[in-house]
C-alpha cells in the first residue's frame, strides 16, 4: 500500500537528484572535452614527428668543376701543360633527407609529395638494410674517388695518353683499425711481402694474415714510398683493416679533383668533360654555361644514375642554360624539363663531347638528340606492350 502524502516528497526528492546529476555532468564536460582534446593533439604531434621509412631527395647545388668549391680549386693538373678556359661545366648533386643515422617525419614526406622538385621514396631503394652512416660515408667517397680516377683514364684515353693500371685504397672506414694509417689514394705495392695485380689478389694476400698479426704493407704516397703495418681485427674469422681496395690508375700526371664530402660516382661524366678542357686548347663550353650528369665506365659509356629531376631543377637554379642527361634516364626527363634550360641526351662521352662542342659554335642545341627524341610516343603514353 502507497503512502499518498509521501509520494511528492520522494518524486521531488528524485527530480532533485537528477538535476544536480546533470548539473554535475555540465560541470565536467568541458574538462572531459579539453582533456581529451589536449590528448589528441598530443597523439597527433607525436605521429608528426615520429620518424618514418622513407627518404626525401631534394635539388642540390651546381658545382662548375671548372671553378672552386669551399674556397679551394676543384680540379688542379701538374706535370702536363693545360690550357686557359671560359663558361662552366657544372655537376649537379642531390641532397637526400633520411638516410642512416637521420629520420625524417611525416609531415615533411607529405610536403614533399606536393612539391614537383622532390621525390619521396622507401629507405630500402636508396641505402642498404642495416647500413649505418659510418659505412654510408665510406661507400659513397669510394664512389667518388673511383669514378674520379675512372673520370680522368677516360679523358686521356681519347686523347691518346697512356697510363698504368694500379690497385689503390678507395677508402678508410671511420674508426676502423687501418683509420689514421691508411690513407684514400694510397697506391698498393705489396701486402704482407707479396705483390699481385688485382683488387682480388690483394685481398687474398691480406686475408691470409695471421690472427692476431699486423698486415704488412707497402704503399705509394704521392711520390713517397711508405711501410706500414696496419692493425686488423677480426670479423666472420678473417683480419679486417677497415679500408676498400679499388682499382685505380698511375697517370702520367698528378690530376686532384676536390669536392668536399660530396660522393657517390654521378659526376663521372663531367669530370671526363673538365679534364680534357684543361688539357685542349679553347674553351670545351664556348664560355657557356652546361650542367650534367651520368656515371661514366672505361669505355667511356655515359650511365643513369638517381634523382635527376632534382638535379636539372638545381642545374635551372644556378642558371645552366644546358644539361647533359644520360639517355637511359631520359623516361624520367621528359615533361620534367625546367622552363629556358635545354636538355641533351648523351650516351656515352664522344656524345658529350659533340654536344659540348656543338653549343659552343653555335650557342644552341639545335640538332642534337633530345629526351623526346629519345623516349618514343608509345612509351611516354605507356601503351602498348
């Protein structure tokens, strides 16, 4: 039985309890909103910063070889008679975001995916699993002094000089055992009392020293002859120094090229164009101003190499006015050609050199081959098989 008197009070009551519930609930939503929000921006800046798998190439500087770089000449030739020359024959480089021992966010991968300058691609397709910057520092100035060395062989091969095949250290690792004895450039002239004549036979001389022994060797520096016992250490049960051993050549002149710490073999081509313009009366360029790019072999074959784009877009920033361009990159050329900058396809040196020359007499690339020369209709539009 219901008490009638009593039941407005408890429905009063009831109503009441509802009320401060509610009341209580506004109260706390805004701290329950604004904690929440300050936690979601929180988890936002945290995923923008947090580091990502890919790298980012973006246009790098022109370099004419011709010139100097950090305050000091970039290509210098004793002990052969040179020649005065005019314009520029610039290299052109690539300066990568995110490669060993540096991450970038995403928030600068998807800036980067917006912008036509630069390119966006997994870590993996650029540096080797695992690589550390050590090793990534040492790969690329081997790079760099092979093909300075493969450069110049080529230069003096067409214009008939001989020179000597010799085996050379390409590079020191940082800190290794063989660090502040060994030096890059070093000619090899026996390990452990012995002398072979490959790269190869090299490294099997040095293999079989014993654990715990110092390799001996005998290397020409400059033009003095040094002995020298190297520290190794052991690694899968074989010595290691820390050095790469690369085959190089014995000139018969000193030719230094030197650019800082940029590596990597790219330059290749226009090292070979500077080097035979020093050594041939007249200007190579006509006193224009040409940029290029492409590795170069001892046949004198002109090879593709990565980030092109970013490299005309650097060439077009520091006013070339023409680029070389290797003809197996010309797929990625084509549509990308910065405004005012004309771009020639090069296969291999002797093309380089014509098309050098060509603009020299005539200030125009008129008549050499062009990317769109190059790369037909069928493939620029992906159709067919």
């Amino acid at each position: 039985m219901i008490d009638e008197h009593s039941r407005p009070t408890r429905m009063r009551r009831a109503r009441a309890a509802v009320r401060r519930t509610v009341d209580d609930a506004q109260l706390a939503r805004p701290g329950l909103a604004l904690g929440s929000m300050v936690l979601l921006c929180l988890m936002i800046l945290g995923g923008s910063l947090m580091p990502v798998p890919y790298v980012i190439e973006r246009p790098g500087p022109a370099i004419d070889v011709l010139g100097e770089y950090e305050d000091e000449q970039i290509l210098v030739i004793d002990g052969a008679e040179t020649h005065a020359t005019d314009g520029e024959l610039m290299m052109t480089t690539v300066s990568v975001d995110g490669g060993p021992g540096y991450r970038v966010t995403p928030v600068e991968v998807v800036a980067s995916w917006f912008d036509r300058s630069q390119a966006v691609l997994p870590r993996e397709a650029v540096f080797p699993a695992g690589q550390t910057r050590e090793e990534t520092v040492l790969t690329n100035s081997v790079a760099m002094s092979t093909s300075q060395q493969g450069a110049v062989a080529v230069a003096l091969d067409e214009l008939g000089i001989e020179y000597e095949p010799v085996v050379m250290v390409g590079g020191v690792e940082q800190d290794a055992p063989a660090d502040g004895v060994l030096e890059g450039g070093d000619v090899v002239l026996s390990v452990n009392g012995s002398a072979a004549e490959t790269v190869e036979g090299y490294r099997e001389l040095a293999r079989a020293t014993e654990e715990g022994d110092d390799v001996q060797m005998r290397v020409r520096r400059g033009e003095e002859v040094l002995d020298l016992a190297v520290p190794t250490e052991e690694v899968d049960g074989a010595p290691r120094m820390g050095i790469v051993l690369s085959a190089g050549y014995d000139f018969p002149m000193d030719v230094e090229i030197t650019v800082g710490e940029i590596g990597g073999p790219s330059a290749g081509m226009m090292f070979s164009l500077s080097v035979y313009d020093e050594l041939t009366p007249g200007a190579l360029t006509g006193g224009h101003r040409i940029a290029g790019t492409g590795t170069i072999d001892a046949e004198g074959a002109v090879g593709p190499i990565g980030g092109i784009r970013q490299k005309m877009v650097g060439a077009h920033e520091s006013d070339a006015e023409f680029f070389l361009a290797p003809s197996e990159n010309c797929d990625e050329v084509v549509d990308y050609v910065p405004e005012g900058m004309d771009v020639v396809a090069v296969t291999d040196f002797e093309d380089a050199v014509e098309a050098s020359e060509t603009i020299a007499d005539s200030g125009d690339a008129e008549g050499l081959p062009t990317c769109e020369d190059v790369v037909s209709p069928t493939a620029r539009s992906g159709e067919g098989s």
